[in-house]
C-alpha cells in the first residue's frame, strides 16, 4: 500500500493519497484521497496504478473488498477497472 501511496502521489491532479487503519477494526482501512478535480479523479480509477493496487489486495483480503467514495453528501460506488475478486463470483 505505501508503494501505490508513492505512485499515486505522482498522478496528475492528485492533492493527498493515503491508507489508514480504523481505530475500532484494525483489518478495516480507510482511504483518503483528494483530488483536484474530477476529470483527475475519473482518470486515476482507470489507471494502471489503481487496477494494480486492486488486484495486488486480492490475496491479502479475508473477504472481498467493498469500496464505496464518499464525496460531499454522496456515497459513489466506483465501477471496477480490472476483473473482480475472485472470491466475490461465487
């Protein structure tokens, strides 16, 4: 997860890219993210960078990832940029 942090930091329009753990569930993490703008947002969730970053989680998973964004008063739940988790297919 540091080496997406590192790589992500780099991709244009990207302000703040970070992972922390909750403090009531240490195996449930939080993922921070600004973004400039939204064209720059739309372009990291179909980068290689972030379909790396979702594959690279597959086998540290005890259950497949549900992601959801929250920006302002709305939750997005963002399209895959790579085939899903495996275990998530039944």
């Amino acid at each position: 997860m540091r080496a997406t942090e590192d790589l992500v930091a780099g991709e244009p329009g990207c302000r703040l890219y970070r992972f922390t753990a909750t403090l009531d569930d240490p195996d449930e993490y939080m993922h921070l993210q600004e973004w400039a703008d939204e064209e720059s947002w739309r372009a990291h969730q179909s980068s290689p960078a972030f379909r790396d970053y979702q594959r690279g989680l597959f086998d540290l998973l005890s259950r497949p990832s549900d992601m959801q964004v929250r920006r302002g008063g709305e939750t997005v739940n963002p399209a895959p940029s790579a085939p899903p988790d495996p275990r998530s297919l039944g």
